[in-house]
C-alpha cells in the first residue's frame, strides 16, 4: 500500500458523513500537540535505547577486562563510546523512520560567525574556571607542572615518564594546551565531537524541539551527563569519587547543554556543535596544568569552579542572548512544530 509521505508526522484520517454518492469523505485531522509530542517520544526513545545499550556494553565489556584509563586500549573504547550516538541517530533516522539525515539534523557545513564562537568558547571557560578555583580555600597558581594537580588526573604515567623540566619550551604548557586543545576542536576532536553531537544536538535537539529551549536543553543535558556513567564510576573527570562524580558530570552537562544548543540553533549546524565539544574535550585539562591543592570535585572546569562559570554564562544567555526568540527563528525555519 503506497504511504503518503509528510515532513515528520501522519494526518489522522476519520471517515466523514456520506455525500449525495452515498460514499464517505476521507477528511484530515489537524495534529494535536499530544500526536506530535507522541511522535517525538517515540523517535527519541528508540534512539536513546540504541545508544545505551551499545555504548554501555562497549564500556562494562571493556572495564571488566580490566582496562585503565588514559592507555591506548582505554582510548580505543573511548572513540567507539562517543560514535555510538551518531550510529544510534542514523539507524534511528534513516533505517527505522526512512527519514533523511542531513536537513533535519543539522548537518551544514556553511560557516558563520558562531562557528568561530563555538570554537573559541571552550578556551574562555577553561581561562575564566582557572581564574574561579584562585577562590578556593588552598589552592593557588604554580608555574611548576611537578607541584600541579595535572598528574593526578593521568596517576597511570609513571614517575620517570612525567615530564616536569618545561625550560625547553617556547611557552608555558598552559598555553601551549590551551591553543593546541582549542585546534584540536577543528580536527581529531571534532571529528570524535560530532560521533556524540550527531545524537544530541541533531536528532534528539530536533525530537525535543516543541517542548522550547530551555526544557529541551535541561532533558538532554540529564540524558547526555548519565550517559557517561560507565566512565565516571571507574575514575573518568572525578577520580576518588565515582558516586559524586556522576551526579557533578549530570550537573555540569545540565548547565553547559543550553549554551552549546544556543550555538548549534545560532549557526544553524551540527557541526558547531561538534567543533565546541571537541574543543572542550582538549581545553578541560588546561587548568589543571598551573593550579595547585582542591581536587577534582571543586577546581578545574568540570569542577564547582567550572559550574559557577557555565552558571554565569547562562545568565548571560538569558540577560542578552534571547534563546527562547532564536529557538522558535530555528523551528519555523526547520518546518519543527512548536509547542502550544
């Protein structure tokens, strides 16, 4: 039977009063804003369904072999962990809705302004977060990488292959990683980014859509922060604290996914969103390299230093950004509907 193809949704078809031919008229139905949101959920479940269940079993499988973090096998798991979004978001659009991919996921590579935005954000965070920690009780600035936190984090390198003589260096590592990391969100991180950013800001962003920016952006910030469980509770970002840490990764996720959604929604493309997650992912670590005491719970920018700042930058969003006036701009641009 030939199936009548609409943007996203099915008109609901009732049969009408008989006409003078003693047949019945097919008349249409408009779509409520349940039928719609009934849609939405329905897409968005299979796909966070797929994605759990492909990237948890990735990383159990993996730490219950033992692997530890920061070695090759660690990194190998950890690449094939960010793509399974994008994998789940394909299958989902494409092989289950026969619905395309490229329009209504974002992918766009016609560079703007937010482009350069979302990829010099990450490095502001990362300055701003150091700046923050200085508030801390205990914690101070050092030039001498072997008196900072940064080793903590990579308690794996032995000691006779850290790296704590810089004097050969042109500048110190804080700059050279924070310009190196901030590259990085143009190429190999990016390029990781968008294995994630596919999945949440292409398809569930997309699925989300009518219930407005900010629910939108809460929902997917908690499904996007648990998401990365398997990691955190076996010392990834928290290390001592795999229960707290996996409610400050949630939090922190909470708060930084409105304004990556605001870039994606401002540059019309997923690929900004990928190019900011991947420069986050390479700038993260930069504060650790010139901040001494505190640990990874209250300094550094996925620490409570690093949320007083993404807090401060969502009032920002909300003083001067307009986010609601740019959302609905993008849903009547997209064809979305809106909530309401």
């Amino acid at each position: 039977m030939e199936r009548c193809c609409f943007p996203r949704y099915y008109l609901r078809v009732s049969l009408g009063k008989p006409n003078n031919c003693g047949e019945r008229t097919r008349k249409t139905a408009p779509l409520t804003h349940d039928v719609i949101l009934v849609s939405e959920m329905k897409k968005s479940v299979i796909f966070l369904l797929l994605t759990f269940a492909m990237s948890w079993t990735i990383a159990f499988c993996a730490f219950s072999c033992g692997i530890r973090l920061y070695t090759v096998p660690w990194f190998i798991v950890a690449v094939l962990f960010m793509f399974t979004p994008m994998i789940s978001a394909i299958i989902t659009q494409k092989f289950i809705f026969h619905e395309n991919i490229l329009k209504p996921l974002g992918v766009s590579f016609r560079i703007n302004r937010w482009f350069i935005i979302a990829l010099l954000l990450p490095a502001f965070l990362a300055v701003g977060t150091t700046l923050v920690s200085v508030l801390f009780p205990d914690v101070s600035i050092t030039l001498n990488p072997a008196e900072a936190n940064v080793f903590a984090f990579f308690e794996n390198i032995p000691i006779d292959q850290r790296v704590t003589d810089i004097s050969f260096l042109p500048v110190h590592p804080f700059i050279l990683t924070l310009i190196a990391g901030t590259l990085a969100g143009l190429t190999i991180n990016g390029i990781a980014g968008f294995g994630e950013e596919l999945g949440w800001r292409g398809l569930l962003i997309h699925e989300s859509a009518s219930l407005g920016f900010w629910k939108s952006s809460w929902i997917i910030g908690t499904v996007w922060g648990v998401w990365h469980l398997p990691f955190i509770i076996n010392g990834y970002n928290y290390p001592g604290h795999p229960i707290a840490g996996v409610f400050m990764m949630t939090l922190w996720t909470i708060l930084f996914s409105p304004i990556i959604a605001y870039v994606r929604i401002r540059s019309s493309s997923v690929i900004s969103a990928a190019i900011m997650h991947g420069a986050i992912n390479g700038t993260a670590m930069t504060p650790a390299i010139v901040l001494k005491g505190g640990d990874s719970l209250t300094i550094g920018v996925m620490g409570v230093a690093g949320l007083v700042v993404l807090l401060l930058m969502n009032l920002l969003l909300i003083s001067f950004g307009k986010p609601s006036k740019w959302h609905n701009i993008w849903l009547k641009a997209d064809g979305i509907n809106a909530a309401g």
